[in-house]
C-alpha cells in the first residue's frame, strides 16, 4: 500500500512538470481535502509539494499498519470451550462478543439444534462451582477474571428462563417469612430497617452466584442442595466464599433465581425476549425442529378420497392403535425379508436407538441424575440408558416437577417379534425411537409428557 501510494504522488509531480501552461486547470473532485481555500478547481499552488506529500504519505502509511495491528490484537481474543465429553475447542471472538453470540457460533460450527437453550458455563474445578452465563455477558470479560485452571463449559439448559413462562413455580409463598413483633408498639418494617439487625452478607454488583457440585465432600454441607456467592476476581481465596444451603433442589433453584432477579433485574426479561423478538422481525426465517410439536399435529383421517380432522379422542385413538397394528404387520414382513435368521427378527429395531441424542447407554443412575440436573430440572427433560439389573432392557428418566423418576422399558415377544413397553404390553412398539415419539405426543401411564431431550454435543 506505501509504495502504490508513494507511486501515485510521482505521477503526480511528472504531470505537473509537463503540463503546459495553456492547459486548463484540472476539476477538483474533493475541494475541502486537497484545496485550503476550498476552490472547486485544481491549481498548482494547491497540490502538495514533494516532500511534504512524502511525509504525509509516510505517516498515513505507519498510521494504517499500526491501526491494523491494534485491531488485530485487542478487539480478536482467544478462548477455549469445552463439551461434556472433556474435548476443547479453541474459538476466536472479538472483545465485545455476548454468550449468547459465542453459543451461536458454537452451535453453527458442532451442526447443533439451534432451540435458544444452549448456554456457556462458568466452572471452577478447584472450588466445585459452576455457573450459567447471562446471554449479556462479554465472555472475554468474564475469562479475564478467571483463574488458569477455571474453563467454560458449553452444555444445555432448559432452565435458564423457566421462571418467565412459570414464576409461581419460582416463588412460592413459603420462601417470604414475616418478622414476629418482639414489641407490639414497633412495626415490623421498622425492625428491619435498624441496622442492628442486618449484617451484610455480599455485595451482588462485585460477585455472583455458583452452584456448589460437591458440597457434601468439600465443604461438610448437611444437605446436596449448597449454593454460593462467589466475587468476580481471578484470584478468590475460599474463607472469600459465601455458603448457603437449601433444604432441596426446588429450594435452591428459588433462591438463586431470587439472586440473578435482584443482580439483573430487567436485563433478564430482556434476554428472554431477543429470540422471540428476532422470530417477529424475520417470519421467514424458521429454526428446524427435530422433534414432534404436539401443538401442531392433530389426528386425521384418510380412508376417503380427502383427509379430515378427527374430532372424537375415541376414535383418534382407535385409529391410532389401528395405524399401529398395521405398521407392525409391515414391519414384520420387512423383517421377513431382510433377516435371513430367524433367531435375530428384529436386529436393526434393537440398535436403531443408539443413534439417537436422547440415548447414552450404559451410564449409571447417578449420571442420569447429574446429567439431569446440569441442563435444568423443567418437566419433560429425559434421557434414556441401558438398564444395569436387566441387560435386556432400558430405562427411561424423567423429569417432573423438579424430582427425577426412572420407568423400565422392558421387551415383549409376539409372534416371533421383539416389541418394548412401558406399561407391561399394553402398549408396544418395534424399537424405542417409535416409543420416545409416541409419549412425545401422548402422555399415557407417564407424568407428563416427554418434551426436552437430554443431549451431549461434541464440539
């Protein structure tokens, strides 16, 4: 770039120098730049001089490169991201890049389901805390108050914004405990504003809220439901901790909700509206959806030349059970066909569902717990895994208003074909990704129905 520019001030000056005085002057196409007296023409006495134009030039050329480099080393930052299967990816970010851009990004490069519920996690492995990110935060921000062995962690969590769509489940009247008059003449607004009953207990602006993963073995807290305020400095001494603990999981989750309402208060709501408002403003643009939404399926009809809506449950489920036994009786003719012993009918039905994200086979009870609890206690998270008493078998976890439940999927032979049930037969199906679609659709002998797949991603 220097020597293009310093080229062009050469011809320049040729052109000056053989010009011939009759020649009219030269159009100024940028007055206020070129001429001081802002002439709309170009004259001699207005161009620059040799070395001035040179050093001008120069330095507009130094000015350009420096630029550059300043840019290139303060706005582009360097940050590792970690999946649940412990494997880092190095991603590139500017300085002023939210978490939810970084989760974006992130879920753009690993081909993930984009469903608005991805999130960064903040962990501390020396203290066992970790925390979700707020989409607002600057991630490069937050990794510059973290010590060196801290990480983030890109996982799910379907609870992040769970107490908008249900904030009685958030903030039952319970957790409101009214102060006992000790002196019926004293109000108790008035007790409580002395300051000889408050004690500070931390500062919110300058610290944040960590969920303690083990609390019992590090800290001797007398419950598994431990929560902390943490302040936000690389380096945080553990006497610096602010323990709490709560009686249960539904406690905790109020209480540090409670906590980011108060740190963040309309940031929040905020946060929660940018996706809708992002649908709103782009109705062509739609998100894919792997699942079935049962808001937009309904039962029909197509024995007649046109389809129609059923109406009646009873004979949408007639039609339904119908519709199933058909489907097995193609299922086994195919099975027929293609299988050429008859000791293994269905060998393609009994491993079909490991395909799937739902599935993470032979993990035991307490994973499918921690896995559960990471991405959000909300109703209808679940996974499903190998069973560890019945090799044959599966089990599927389910979550229900904040307590995790197990049901054992067991397999039923009917005419020479392998079906799996929930409800001891009553309803069948040839592999488990028709079960998982089915009570997607249909709650049955379950709680609720199976709304949120618990799913790892490899970044």
């Amino acid at each position: 770039q220097f020597e293009d520019l310093s080229s062009t001030v050469r011809l320049q000056e040729e052109e000056q120098q053989v010009r011939p005085a009759s020649l009219p002057a030269i159009p100024n196409p940028f007055p206020e730049l070129c001429s001081p007296a802002g002439s709309p023409t170009l004259s001699p006495a207005s161009l620059p001089q040799p070395a001035d134009a040179h050093v001008r030039v120069t330095h507009i050329a130094n000015s350009l490169c420096i630029l550059t480099v300043k840019l290139w080393v303060y706005v582009l930052q360097i940050i590792k991201v970690f999946s649940e299967d412990g494997v880092g990816k190095v991603v590139e970010v500017p300085a002023d890049m939210t978490a939810r851009d970084v989760c974006q990004l992130l879920v753009y490069k690993s081909h993930c389901l984009d469903d608005n519920c991805w999130t960064l996690v903040e962990h501390h492995p020396l203290f066992g805390l970790e925390r979700c990110l707020e989409d607002h935060e600057l991630v490069v921000q937050v990794q510059a108050c973290m010590p060196p062995e801290s990480k983030f962690l890109f996982r799910k969590n379907y609870a992040k914004y769970e107490f908008f769509r249900n904030p009685l489940n958030f903030f039952p009247e319970q957790m409101v405990a009214w102060c006992q008059e000790s002196n019926v003449t004293i109000p108790p607004s008035q007790l409580l504003q002395e300051p000889r009953h408050l004690q500070l207990l931390s500062d919110l602006e300058e610290s944040n809220v960590f969920t303690v993963t083990t609390g019992r073995k590090m800290y001797n807290a007398p419950t598994d439901y431990q929560f902390c305020i943490k302040p936000s400095k690389s380096r945080t001494d553990v006497k610096e901790l602010k323990m709490l603990c709560a009686d249960d999981e539904q406690s905790r989750t109020c209480w540090m909700t409670a906590f980011r309402v108060l740190k963040y208060g309309m940031l929040l709501y905020q946060n929660y509206k940018i996706p809708h408002q992002r649908k709103s403003a782009n109705p062509n643009f739609t998100t894919p959806v792997r699942s079935v939404s049962e808001n937009s399926l309904v039962a029909m009809d197509f024995s007649g030349r046109t389809g129609r809506v059923i109406d009646n449950p009873e004979e949408a489920m007639s039609a339904a059970m119908e519709e199933g036994h058909n489907w097995r009786k193609r299922s086994q003719r195919m099975n027929a066909l293609g299988n050429p012993s008859p000791l293994h009918p269905s060998s393609l039905n009994s491993v079909i569902h490991r395909t799937q994200l739902w599935f993470h086979g032979r993990i035991m009870r307490e994973e499918s717990h921690r896995m559960i609890m990471q991405q959000g206690q909300v109703d209808g998270l679940f996974l499903l895994r190998d069973s560890q008493s019945n090799p044959k078998a599966f089990v599927l976890t389910l979550c229900h208003h904040q307590k995790i439940r197990h049901f054992q999927i067991l397999p039923h032979e009917e005419d020479g074909q392998i079906f799996f049930s929930l409800d001891d037969g009553s309803t069948k199906f040839a592999d488990l990704i028709h079960l998982v679609e089915f009570y997607q659709l249909n709650r049955g002998v379950l709680p609720c129905k199976l709304k949120h797949p618990c799913t790892m991603v490899a970044l």
